[in-house]
C-alpha cells in the first residue's frame, strides 16, 4: 500500500504516520527528517539545504525528487510506504506519478489531516523545535496553503483524498485513519 499523508505542520502527520507504518508494514519516508539528517550530518546536500530549511522554505524540487527517488527504491518500500512532506508542488507531485508508473505501482491514497490554522498554529508553538520560531510558523503555513493544499485538490480529482478531522485526540483521529482506509483500499490494519 502506497499512501501520501498531507496535513499543515502541527496537524499531526509524523505521529499518524508511524501508527499507519506499524499497523500495515510500510516504510516510513519523511522529506524533512532526510533533510535534516543531512544537515546534522553536513553532508553536501545538508550544506546546501541547511540555510533554506533555516527560513522554512521550500528546498528546490529537483533535489527532493531525487531524494525520493532513491529512497523508494530501497527494499524496505516494496511492501508499500507512506510519504510524510512529500509532495510539497505539482512538480513533485507529476515526478512522483511519473516515477511510480515507470516501476508498476500507483498511489492507494493521500490521507489529509484537517485542521484549522489556529490549531497548527498552536501545536506547533507547544512542540517548540527549534526552527519553529513564529516566523517560520508563519511562513511554513503560508507555503502550506499556496503550495501544497492545491495539491489536495489535484489528488481529489483523482479520487484518492481520504480527509480526516484532524483536530481530535491522537487515539480517535488513528480511529479514523484506520476505519478510512480499510474501506478505502480495503487494507486490514495488522494492529
Ligand atoms: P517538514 O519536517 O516536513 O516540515 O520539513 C521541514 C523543512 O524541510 C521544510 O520547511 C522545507 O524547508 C524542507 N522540505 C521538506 N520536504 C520538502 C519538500 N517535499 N519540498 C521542499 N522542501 C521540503
């Protein structure tokens, strides 16, 4: 199973993500968390990315396509894998369709987490990781909704969009991811 997870920064993607990976054995591909291991890691690619991540901009297209490209290659994605930030433009999105078609595969469904701005607003300023000043807070929502919520939109005339309220609890939004997909893709949660 093929999944994509879309929701604002604070909306609770990274903690859904890991219970959909553990119930249904899927690889766990996190744009940013590859990003940010670069950095900590000063390869070239956490060199060139570090300032632009600093601002909480977008990375240019071309490098997270490759990043992605890599990654779902390796063998731990052949049983499936959700993509947590990925993608982020129409650009990534028509290179994903384009790359998963070129191996036979396709996207089950884009999980998106629905949650007002005010409420993203204030998980994030709670989690306070470091490069959540309120500025980039800021910025990153506006990214979010001039960028990647037209996606939702691309992927809905697709009829792959599976929304969820994402302003419950952890337990009773997993609920509804769960219930959501298994009548969606037909999937039976292992857990
Ligand atoms: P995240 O942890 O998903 O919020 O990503 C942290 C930062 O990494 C973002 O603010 C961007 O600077 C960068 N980033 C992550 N994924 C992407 C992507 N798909 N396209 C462009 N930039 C990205």
């Amino acid at each position: 199973m093929d999944l994509l997870i879309f929701g604002p920064q604070g909306a609770g993607k990274g903690t859904q993500a890991a219970r959909i990976v553990d119930a249904y054995g899927l690889a766990n591909i996190a744009t940013g968390d590859m990003l940010r291991a670069a950095i900590a890691n000063e390869t070239p690619l956490g060199v060139q990315v570090k300032p632009i991540l600093d601002r909480g901009d977008l990375v240019p297209d071309e490098l997270v396509v490759a990043l992605i490209r890599e990654r779902i290659a390796e063998a731990d994605a052949a049983a499936g894998f959700v993509l947590d930030g990925f993608p982020r433009t129409l650009a990534q999105a028509e290179a994903l369709d384009a790359m998963l078609r070129e191996v036979g595969r396709d996207l089950d469904a884009v999980v998106v987490l629905e949650v007002p701005d005010d409420v993203a607003r204030r998980r994030m300023l709670e989690r306070a990781r470091k490069d959540d000043t309120p500025d980039v807070i800021e910025t990153r929502l506006r990214n979010y909704h001039e960028q990647t919520a037209p996606l939702v939109e691309w992927y809905r005339a697709r009829d792959k969009v599976v929304p969820i309220d994402g302003t419950e609890t952890i337990d009773a939004v997993w609920n509804q991811i769960r219930d959501a997909l298994t009548r969606f893709v037909g999937g039976e949660a292992a857990a």
